[in-house]
C-alpha cells in the first residue's frame, strides 16, 4: 500500500534521536573534550556520553531496521534531479556517519579500557585519549556530522519554505486511519 507519510514509530524514532544526537555534538564539543582527565567529573561526564552514545547507537540500528520493515513514502522531489540524488545521498550518509562516529567512540572505549574505568570502578584515566587512533577518528566524524546536519537542516527548510511542498508534515505524528 503507498503512503505519503513516515509512520508514528519513525517519527519519534527520527526526533528522538536527531535531539540525542544534537545534545551529544554540543556537549561532547564544549564540555567532554575541554575537561581533562585529571578532572574528578570527567568519570561521571564519561559515563553519560557513553551510555548516550549507545543508546544512539543502538535507536539508529532500530531506525533503520524498521524503515526495512515498512512502507516509506516517496523520496522528497525539488524538481531538479541533481539535488535529489543529493538529498538521497546526504540521507545515507548521515546515517552511516551516525553508525561511524558511535563506532569509533566504542573504539576509544575499549582500547582505553573505560568500560571498567567508568563503569566498574576500576583503575584510572589515561593522561588523554589522543594516543588512540579512533580518538582522531571521532573528532573528524564528529565534524564531518555537524556539517552534514547543517546541509540536512537546510535541504528541509529548503522543501519547506521554499517548495512550499509541506515536507514536515511527512515527518510529524498523525491519528490512527489518517
Ligand atoms: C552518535 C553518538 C556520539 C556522538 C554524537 C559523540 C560526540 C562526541 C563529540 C562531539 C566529542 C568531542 C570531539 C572533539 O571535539 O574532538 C566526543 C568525544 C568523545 N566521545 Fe563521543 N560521541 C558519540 C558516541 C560515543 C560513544 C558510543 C562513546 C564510547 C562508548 C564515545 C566516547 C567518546 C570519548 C572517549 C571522547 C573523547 C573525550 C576526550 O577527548 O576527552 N562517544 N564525542
């Protein structure tokens, strides 16, 4: 059957996640990598980028399986058959950066060995986390996110405001047989 619209599930997994990720981009940039790790909170500040960190992780997976599973509407159209390879690309990619920048943070995690660090209580923080190769990663992917969100914000406001082609509300909760 076709539809026009995302289904509830996908909405509230889209807002909940693009919330989580944002609030991790900002505290991640302004407060997790300006605390050294000689600072007593940077345990606790740790523990909830990490276990936030997972749980996007996890929610993008859910997203994505459920998004196999159901009828999506057509890709958004603007009429001009380059910026729509485009949009389709940029979708994909900020999946795939989502699923890379939660990789390499597990990276970071495992090989400073912060699962028992900031979970079980066991020994101490390394000086920095910048002698471990996914560090590096995470950082980049990390901007490389920020970039791609900014380019997704505009590309909707671009349908929105623009086309006038009522974009957001594919994306916005609707009642039962609507
Ligand atoms: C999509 C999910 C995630 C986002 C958006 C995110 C975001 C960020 C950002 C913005 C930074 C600072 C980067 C910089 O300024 O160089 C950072 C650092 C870090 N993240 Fe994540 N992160 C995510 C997932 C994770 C996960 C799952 C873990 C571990 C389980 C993790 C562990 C770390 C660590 C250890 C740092 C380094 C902090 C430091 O250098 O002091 N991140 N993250």
């Amino acid at each position: 059957m076709k539809t026009s619209k995302y289904n509830n599930i996908q909405v509230a997994l889209h807002w909940l996640v693009a919330l989580m990720v944002l609030f991790m981009l900002i505290m991640g940039t302004f407060v997790l990598a300006q605390t050294p790790n000689s600072d007593p909170s940077k345990v606790t500040a740790l523990r909830g980028h990490m276990f936030f960190g997972s749980a996007i992780l996890l929610l993008t997976l859910v997203r994505l399986v459920w998004r196999r599973m159901s009828t999506q509407p057509d890709h958004a159209e603007t009429g001009n058959a380059l910026l729509d390879k485009l949009g389709i690309a940029a979708h994909y990619a900020l999946n795939l950066l989502t699923l890379l920048v939660a990789a390499s943070g597990i990276g970071i995690a495992f090989q400073a060995g912060l699962p028992g660090i900031v979970f079980g209580g066991q020994g101490n923080l390394p000086p920095d986390f910048w002698a471990y190769t996914p560090r590096i990663a995470h950082g980049i992917l990390t901007k490389l996110l920020i970039a791609l969100i900014a380019l997704h914000v505009i590309g909707a406001l671009y349908h929105q405001f623009v086309i006038k082609d009522r974009l957001f509300s594919r994306l916005w909760f609707r009642k039962r047989n609507s």
